[in-house]
C-alpha cells in the first residue's frame, strides 16, 4: 500500500507538473498539490524499513517514470487518425522535452536519495527521537537539491537567473511548509506500520551506495 501510494504520488505529480497556478498572486506547479507527498511516504518507508528499502522504491519509481515517459512518447509519435483533432494539444499536455526530462529524473533521484539518506543518520544519531525534526530536516535539505536541480537543468539560459532563483525559493518553501503541516499524519502512519508490522530499522550497518539495489 504504502509502495502504491509512493509510485501513484510521483507518477501523476509528473503528469501534472505541466498546469501552472496563481495562489495567492504566487506562481506554483500544479503539482505542488501532489508531489510532496511522495516525499513524506519517502520518509514513512525509511523510518519504518530503513534505507534498503526506500532504496529499492526510489529505483522503481524512476523504472516506472521512465516507462511512462517512453510510453507517452511513443504515442505521440504514432500518426493520428484522420479525424482526430487535437494531437497539437496532446502533445503539448503530456509531451516531455529531452531537457526536462533529464531534469526531472535527475532531480528526483537526487532528492529522494538526500531525504532518505538524511532521515536515516539523522535517526541513529537521535536514537528514534524527535521525528518530526528529523523529517522536515531531511525534506528542507532533499527538497533544496531537487527544486534546485530541477529548475536549474530545466530552465538555465530560458529565464533569468533572478526569477529561477525566486522560483526555486518559493516552491522550496511551499513543499517545507506542506511536510510539516503533514507532520501529524506521518507520526500516525509510522505508528500504525511500526505497530503492525513490528518493525523499526535503524541503519547501523546499511551501505549507503544509492547504486547497491539488490543489498
């Protein structure tokens, strides 16, 4: 379930990613509603199951953004039929520029890798306590990287480096501020799976390679 959550969160934020939005007279992706929910069942799978779990996770949501990337632009690629009116705008709706998604993927593996990596020492180090200093700690320095990585490959040389630099802060905020709102319904989650299941991974003698996948 909590996989599921995990993969349908960054699938469909990538999907969405496209929609701009005006809160608050601030410019934001649309998927801002979504993507950082991604990053806080990040944080529920390391503190519960520990980095080699998380890890294997990450490389499966990049297995499977990358095969819906391919997907998509293969059907884009086929010829339409005759009557069928709007290949413009499918095109333009979920079609991906090489650029963006090497900044997507870039960034994503990046940032997921910080979050989990961060948690994960931060846990041994506080021996479990504080988890919710823990978990904004690890999502303000993961969600830096990404949003940096991201708008920099994505957008350097197309917008001014002032308005980036404006962009990147103010999505990087918002994503803060939405993971410690979300801060009660992690404890909860981690309270239940960790009840449940009866598990708690601390990362003692993990390796830490992102690279190691089948640890």
């Amino acid at each position: 379930m909590v996989v599921a959550l995990f993969l349908t969160s960054l699938l469909v934020s990538n999907i969405i990613a496209a929609k701009l939005i005006s809160v608050g007279g601030l410019v934001l992706s649309s998927a801002i509603v979504i993507f950082p929910v991604s990053y806080i069942i990040g944080d529920v799978l390391t503190e519960v199951y520990g980095y080699r779990r998380a890890r294997l996770v990450i490389w499966i949501g990049f297995a499977c953004n990358l095969l819906v990337v391919l997907i998509i632009s293969a059907a884009i690629a086929m010829p339409p039929a005759s009557f069928y009116e709007h290949q413009q705008a499918f095109e333009t709706v979920l079609g991906v520029a090489p650029r963006l998604m090497l900044a997507s993927l870039t960034a994503y593996l990046v940032g997921e890798f910080a979050n989990s990596y961060v948690l994960a020492k931060l846990k041994i180090a506080t021996g479990g306590r504080w988890l919710w200093t823990r978990t904004v700690s690890s999502t303000m320095i993961a969600q830096l990287l990404d949003t940096a990585i991201f708008t920099g490959v994505a957008f350097a040389g197309v917008y001014p480096t002032a308005e980036l630099v404006k962009i990147s802060l103010i999505e990087w905020g918002a994503k803060t501020l939405y993971e410690a709102l979300a801060t009660p319904i992690t404890y909860a989650v981690v309270g239940f799976l960790k009840a449940r299941e009866g598990v708690d991974v601390y990362d003692t003698e993990t390796k830490f390679n992102p690279f190691l996948v089948w640890e």
